[in-house]
C-alpha cells in the first residue's frame, strides 16, 4: 500500500518539476478521466462476458431439452400418439352428447284454509 502511495507521491513531484503546477493538474485530471474510462470498459466486458456464459448455459439447457423431447417422442408409436391428441388434446371432440335433463313437473299449490 505504501509502495504505490510514494510511487503516486514521486511522479506526482516529478510532474510538478517538470510541468509546472498548473499542467500538472490538468494531466492528473486527464489521467484519473483516463482512468475511469479504463474502469468502466473492464466492468462492461466482465459484464458482456458473464452474460455471454449465461447465454451458453441456457443454450445447453435447452439443447438437453430437445434431446430429452426427441427421445421421449420416438418412444410413443402412432396409436399411442392419436390416443392422446384424441383424448387428452381435444376431448371435448369426443365426448357423446348427454341428453338434457328432464324437465320438473309443475308443482301445483293448493291452498288450504284452516
């Protein structure tokens, strides 16, 4: 820690000999911008390449997935297939109507007098 703090310190000195205090902070402003900058393309490239290895993941999930899909898909036969588009996809299509129920009798009210 200390090691880079005198090395800052040193070339900062060096600077102001050489430059002049008034350049010298502008070059230090340019610099620690300079800096910045660097920074902020480092943490957008980690950030590009995390989210390109997410990517990567995913694409093998699925891929999996489609292989899972595929075998699973072989291992019905064609009867097996219509059975369940027939009664599991579109079993209202199949269902024998019911016929309506019958209606009630009319209730008559007789009225008795006490």
């Amino acid at each position: 820690m200390f090691e880079g703090a005198f090395e800052l310190l040193f070339l900062a000195l060096i600077g102001v000999i050489l430059l002049g205090p008034e350049q010298t902070a502008k070059m230090a402003y340019k610099l620690g911008r300079w800096v910045r900058e660097v920074q902020k393309m480092s943490r957008d490239f980690t950030s590009e390449l995390t989210r390109e290895a997410d990517l990567e993941d995913i694409r093998k999930e699925t891929k999996k997935i489609e292989q899972t899909i595929v075998s699973t898909g072989k291992e019905f036969n064609a009867d097996e297939m219509k059975n369940y588009h027939t009664n599991i996809v579109h079993p209202e299509d199949h269902i024998a109507p019911t016929e309506p129920p019958p209606s009630l009798p009319a209730e008559t009210h007789e009225h008795t007098s006490a």
